[in-house]
C-alpha cells in the first residue's frame, strides 16, 4: 500500500473528509445546511462550458484545500464559527472527492485528473 500513490492520496482524502464531519460537528451548525452547501465546489465545473482551460483553472481553484483551510484559520482566530462550518463543509467535499478518486483537472479535459483518468 505504500508503494501505490493512489491508494495513499484516497486514504489521505478519507481521512480528511472524516475528520472535517468531526470537527463540523463541533461548530454546532445545523446538518440540514451541511447538506445544502455540500456540493456548492462543483458549481465550478460549469467553467467547461466557455472550454477546458478555463473549466480545469476554476474546478481546481475550489478543490484544493489551500483557501478552505486559510478560511479555516481565519475563522478559528476570529471566533467566527458560521465561516468554520462553511470551511469543513468544503474541506469534507475535497476530502471525499479525493477519496473516490474525482482529482484536480487537467486542461486537456474534464475526466483528466491527478489521480486517474475518469470513466
């Protein structure tokens, strides 16, 4: 298992994932809106409308988990618990694409990823 990449970047994205619903939990926000604001990053692949380019910069730019965790610290060093659960929510939608394998994009097109090739 250590020698299998792919198998070490999914295990590390369940990890993630389960570890944002802990500490979602804690920020006493409602599940009902865990639920709604879940799948909000995939709005960006709508970038693949205008071309693959563009598609791949925006889907990428929201599935990272540089900006949900700088808002996570942000929020956490200003006592703001509505911007921490917006935070794990997206962290626990990064976490369980990584753990089904949906990676970053490359420009060359949608089902090209860091990970494997979608089929």
């Amino acid at each position: 298992m250590l020698a299998k990449p792919s198998v070490l970047l999914r295990a590390e994205g369940a990890a993630l994932f389960v570890l944002s619903l802990f500490l979602y939990h804690f920020t006493g926000a409602g599940w009902g809106t865990f639920l709604l604001l879940f799948l909000w990053p995939d709005l960006f692949m709508l970038g693949y409308i205008w071309d693959a380019r563009i598609g791949a910069s925006l889907y990428n730019l929201v599935h990272t988990e540089i900006l949900p965790m700088a808002l996570a610290g942000f929020a956490f060093s200003g006592h703001r618990l509505p911007w921490l659960s917006f935070a794990m929510i997206w962290l626990a939608h990064i976490g369980l694409d990584r753990a089904l394998a949906f990676g970053l994009k490359y420009p060359t097109a949608f089902k090209d990823t860091h990970l494997q090739r979608v089929a």
